[in-house]
C-alpha cells in the first residue's frame, strides 16, 4: 500500500477526479519503483480522516489518523 498524504481539498473532487488524481500518483509512485497500491489519505479535522483507495485496504485505513500516517512517512517522490 502506497498511501498519500493530501490536502483537505482533495475531498472536494468529485469521485471521478479523485479516482483520476490516485491512478496519477500511483502511476508515478510506480515510476519512481514504489510497488502496491495507491490510497489517498486527508484530514477531516479533529481526528479525522477520509480515504480513498480498494476496499480492501479499508479495514487498515479506517484504524488510522493523520498523526499516524506523518509520523510513518518513509519517502517522498517528486517528478
């Protein structure tokens, strides 16, 4: 799992924009020799936080908040 820390606005995009913005940057996390699969991550405010990405990474993703996603950062890609 290749998960995206995003801006809140993310959350604004229609579903088909976020869909389109998450096969982009799995496309170049990919490029950049990154393997899995890509989930976007934002915050909802007060300890909240909305994902998009397979369903099945929804029992990860729904145990987690942005505290926990920073804190495990391990790699930046830029293009």
């Amino acid at each position: 799992m290749i998960i995206f820390p995003l801006t809140p606005e993310f959350g604004n995009l229609s579903g088909a924009d976020q869909d389109r913005e998450l096969a982009f940057l799995g496309s170049r996390a990919n490029s950049a020799g990154l393997r899995g699969v890509a989930v976007a991550v934002w915050d909802l405010g007060m300890g909240r936080v909305a994902f998009r990405g397979p369903v099945s990474c929804y029992p990860f993703l729904s145990g987690i908040n942005m505290r926990f996603v920073m804190a495990n950062v391990n790699r930046e890609i830029s293009w």
